[in-house]
C-alpha cells in the first residue's frame, strides 16, 4: 500500500494541487494506492488490478484499464 498526504502544516489544500506525478500506478497490477489531493495527466494507465483513489485526475487518466483474469 502506498499512501500519500502533504504534510499537516502545509500551507495549501491537497484537493485543489498535484501532489503525485504524471504516471503514477502505470503498469500497475496490484495493491492499493491513495493519494490526498491530485494527480497528474496519465494516473494509472494501463492498470490491471490496483485499488487507487485520488481526490482529482489530468484528462487521460485511466486510459486501458483492465480486468485481471482469476
């Protein structure tokens, strides 16, 4: 599990900044990802079977997502 947050003194708010970057989760075929605030353009493309969830996404997120055979 990866878990991302800005620290609690930061001085702006998490859901209105990119706070992971363009290809996070890319290739990902597994685990649980959760990020407090947004995430840029390509955010887990490609993905067959991580759990994510992101308060906001770029316009191509998502992209080819697939569903793992058991």
């Amino acid at each position: 599990m990866i878990a991302v947050r800005p620290d609690e003194v930061a001085s702006f708010a998490a859901e209105h900044n990119v706070i992971a970057g363009n290809v996070i989760g890319y290739g990902a075929t597994a685990g649980e990802i959760y990020l407090r605030g947004v995430v840029g353009e390509r955010f887990c493309v490609r993905n067959s079977g991580v759990t994510a969830v992101a308060e906001g996404a770029g316009d191509h997120a998502l992209e080819y997502m697939t569903v793992a055979s058991p």
